[in-house]
C-alpha cells in the first residue's frame, strides 16, 4: 500500500491560485468580439429562460430579435436624416 504525500494548506491555495488565472488568462486571451457575439448570440436566443416555458421562450426570441431590428433600422434612419442628410 503506498501512501500519498499530504498537501499541505500552502499547496491547496498554490494549485487553486494557478487554475483560477489560468481560467481568467483563457477568458483575456479570447477576442473581445467574439465573447460580445456570443453574448449577443445568447441574449437573442434567450439562453436565460426555462427550456419548459415554450411559450416564454418565444415571446422573448421574438421581442428580442424585433427590438433588434428595431435599432438598426433608427440607427440608419438618424444617419440618413442627421449625417449624411440625403
């Protein structure tokens, strides 16, 4: 039977330590465009609501995707109207 050295307290935070920047120089390392995409991704998919809601699922798909448009259609409005005034 062989037995295994015992970490002590100062390794167990050393090794936790390490793991949590390693995670955190994964997330830094990532392009900043692709973490907004995917966030953008989520948010109109509505990842946050219970997959048994159907009825709640949907109802912010649609919301969140017509608000969207919504935006990009002011946002072109205003530079036509205001900038580039066609």
């Amino acid at each position: 039977m062989v037995n295994k050295p015992k970490i002590s307290d100062d390794e167990a935070e050393s090794k936790r330590i390490l793991e949590r920047v390693a995670q955190e120089s994964e997330t830094i390392g990532t392009s900043s465009v692709k973490r907004v995409a995917e966030r953008v991704k989520g948010h109109l998919s509505a990842q946050d609501t219970d997959e048994n809601q159907w009825a709640e699922l949907w109802g912010k798909r649609i919301g969140r995707t017509l608000g969207a448009i919504f935006v990009v259609v002011l946002i072109i409005h205003l530079l036509r109207t205001y900038i580039f005034d066609v």
